[in-house]
C-alpha cells in the first residue's frame, strides 16, 4: 500500500518524501487493520473471502476516513482508482494464489 501511495503522489507532481506517503496511507492503513479483525483474516489469511472483506472495509473506511477524518479530498477518478488497486493488491494477490494451488 505504500508502494501504491508513493507512486500516485509522484505521478501527481507531490513529495514522494515518507512523510507525505505515511499522511496520505495512513487512513487507508487503519481501515485495512479493521479489514484483517472484521475478517478474522489471521484464522486463513490467504483465504479469498477473507481477501474480499479486507478489500471492501479497506476501500469504504479508508475513503471515509480520509474525507471526514484527514479532511482530504475522494473525487471519483481516485476511488476508482483506490478500489481496483486495492482489489488487486488485497483480493487479487489471494485469487492468484488460488489459481496457482
């Protein structure tokens, strides 16, 4: 997620600088914490449901608390954007795994 946030900020022209990165992840991490308890992921962390109510926390809690919380803007190209990189880094990663079991 951090690779993620870094590499949009740097193709935004901001500071790719940790801080800036960390600022930006940081609602995004939290949410994903609460994907991992509401899921109970550490009973089967590679499973695909586990995967997929990780996903969906990750990207509601995440938008809403970067909005309401770090006051920063969720215009519609970056929750799109959120939640197909999201899916693909949360869900996508264990779907792979899947096929290749």
């Amino acid at each position: 997620m951090l690779l993620f946030v870094a590499v949009g900020r740097r193709n935004h022209n901001e500071s790719a600088g940790i801080s800036g990165v960390i600022e930006v992840a940081l609602p995004f991490l939290v949410a994903l914490i609460c994907g991992w308890l509401v899921s109970r992921a550490w009973r089967a962390p590679n499973a695909l449901a586990s995967g997929a109510v990780i996903w969906l926390v990750t990207v509601v809690l995440g938008l809403t608390l970067r909005n309401l919380l770090f006051d920063r803007g969720i215009a519609t190209p970056f929750i799109i954007v959120a939640t197909l990189v999201l899916g693909a880094l949360i869900a996508g990663r264990r779907l792979a795994l899947k096929i290749i079991r």
